[in-house]
C-alpha cells in the first residue's frame, strides 16, 4: 500500500481521531467551535495532505495555511493551538501507517506526509510572525500569540 491509498481509504478514521485528539487538547478556540466545524477543518487538512501528494508539491498546502493563519490570528487564536490542530492530524495519519503499512514503507510514507503538514506550519509561523511584526505587538502580545511555545 502506499500513502495516498492510505489517506484515501483510511481518511475518515484519521480524522475521526484526530478531532477526538482535538478535543482532549483543550484548546481554547477550538473548545468554542461546533465539534463538525473542528472535523471539517481537519478534513480540508487531510485531502489538502492528499491533493499535495498526488500532485508533488506543497503549493495547495502552503496556500491554504497562508489564508487560514490570517483568519486564525485575527480571530485570536494562538499560533499554539492553529499548530496543534495539524500536529494532531499528523499523529493520527503516523498512526494510520504504522497500523496498515509494512514496515519497509514506514520512512518513505512519513516522509512524505510530513513535507505538506510541515509546509503548511511553516506558513503559519512565518504569517503570524509577519502579523505581529506588522502590529508591532508589545512584549505581552507576543507572549500571548505564542502561548505554549
């Protein structure tokens, strides 16, 4: 099997879990929001994972965190909690490989999935980090845009 059959066929179950991991996280926004608003969010991450395999790039990736990192930033969401919803879709697909894969396709298969989620967090940092920078945010709001890292 290789990755993208994976995400094909096991899609629904990665992201069930990771909206389950979502949850037990605690994370303040993402607390706020209709538990189909946090899969649908999951879901977009996952077949935007896919569509960047299939197509060998992480354009789609990047371009989707780009819009959504401005969205969360003014919104108020900490770059802490936009990264642990991808962190968490990560885990969740690492999961899915180590469960339905052989073991000489492990390294391949992380491997690729992580140069997309990587790109996308990446694109993230550098847009909240342009944000402030751009606000020229005091001492505090830094600290509070970045709670937990």
């Amino acid at each position: 099997m290789n990755v993208m059959d994976l995400l094909k066929e096991n899609g629904r179950d990665i992201v069930v879990d990771a909206a389950e991991a979502l949850r037990r996280a605690r994370l303040p926004h993402y607390e706020l929001a209709a538990p189909a608003e946090a899969h649908g969010r999951l879901q977009t991450l996952c077949d935007l994972t896919l569509e960047c395999l299939r197509a060998n790039t992480t354009a789609p990736m990047s371009r989707y965190a780009q819009k959504i990192a401005s969205e969360r930033f003014f919104s108020g969401y900490t770059l802490r909690e936009v990264q642990t919803a991808f962190n968490l879709l990560e885990e969740s697909i690492w999961n899915q490989i180590l469960d339905k894969m052989q073991i000489e396709e492990f390294a391949a298969a992380v491997t690729a999935v992580n140069a997309p989620l990587r790109a996308g967090k990446d694109e993230i940092a550098q847009t909240y980090f342009s944000l402030l920078t751009r606000s020229k945010a005091s001492s505090s709001d830094l600290k509070a845009h970045f709670n937990g890292f």
